[in-house]
C-alpha cells in the first residue's frame, strides 16, 4: 500500500503558498485540489465544512496543521490526500493551535485503510520539529515535496524517533 506522502506526489495534490481568507476558504483550496484530481466529490468538502461548523475544529491535530476530512460516505471516491502550505496562517477556532497555516486533508475509502495508512503517519510528522520546521522554511511545491519524501523514507526505514 503506497505511503500518504507518495499518494501526494502521484495526485499532484501539494500546493504552496496558498492565498486564504479564512479557515473555509483554506478547506476549499485543499479540497478543490482533490476534486480535481478525482480523490472526493465536492460534497465531501461541503462535509468538512459543515462538520467545522457543527462540531467546532475538531481536525487541529497540533499547533498550526489541521487535517480536514469527513467521513467516507461523505463522497470519497478513491483514498487520497492534499497538502496545502498558507501564505498567511488563518485561525480555525482552536486556542490552543491557531493559526493554521499547514493543512494535510485525507480521504479515505474506509477507516481502516485511513487508520492504517496516514494516522501514525501524520502524527509522527506532527511531533517532528524538524521536519515541520523544514516544511515551513520551504519556499515552492518543490521543496515541500522533497521534504516530504525525505520525511517517508526515514518514517518508512524507522529512523523516526
């Protein structure tokens, strides 16, 4: 099963320096990348949206990176997943956390597959200073990307501590 991070790269799902107003507006950059690519059905951004409204930022994973998602039934169409980096951080709600300015947006088939796939993923990265801080001194897609992979390899060789 391929790692979050190469199901980025093969769905070109990876932007920098993304323009948002608010945290809605961040949500429909992330969410636009993965309709096009054919990962989700625009309803299932509608869900992430709705969700937030409902249930507050319940997707703030750590201090500025949300990772915004819904259930599969909401319109996922193949699992896959977005990475948007703001141009300015937007607030979500969250006090603890706000600003965002990284968003990692998932898309599952089913839980276990999201479960298995990206959750130990995402938190390993989540508690990396290094890394996040990598990511956030990037300045293009490129760069983002590089990080990324080499975040996976290390992840994947179980270099990570």
């Amino acid at each position: 099963m391929p790692s979050f991070v190469q199901r980025l790269v093969d769905a070109g799902t990876v932007a920098t320096g993304v323009a948002a107003r608010d945290w809605e507006e961040a949500i429909r950059s992330g969410g636009k990348m993965m309709v096009d690519a054919g990962l989700c059905e625009s309803r299932y951004i509608d869900a992430i949206i709705e969700n937030h409204k409902n249930f507050g930022p319940y997707f703030i994973v750590a201090p500025g990176i949300a990772m915004p998602h819904a259930k599969p039934e909401n319109g996922v169409l193949k699992t896959g997943y977005a990475f948007v980096m703001l141009h300015t951080p937007v607030a979500f709600g969250d006090e603890e956390n706000d600003p965002v300015d990284m968003l990692i947006f998932a898309g599952a088939v089913n839980r276990e597959e999201h479960n298995e796939e990206v959750v130990a993923q995402v938190a390993e990265l989540c508690d990396s200073d290094e890394y996040i801080g990598r990511l956030r001194a990037s300045s293009n897609r490129d760069e983002v990307i590089a990080v990324l992979k080499d975040f996976d390899r290390a992840f994947q060789a179980g270099e990570l501590e």
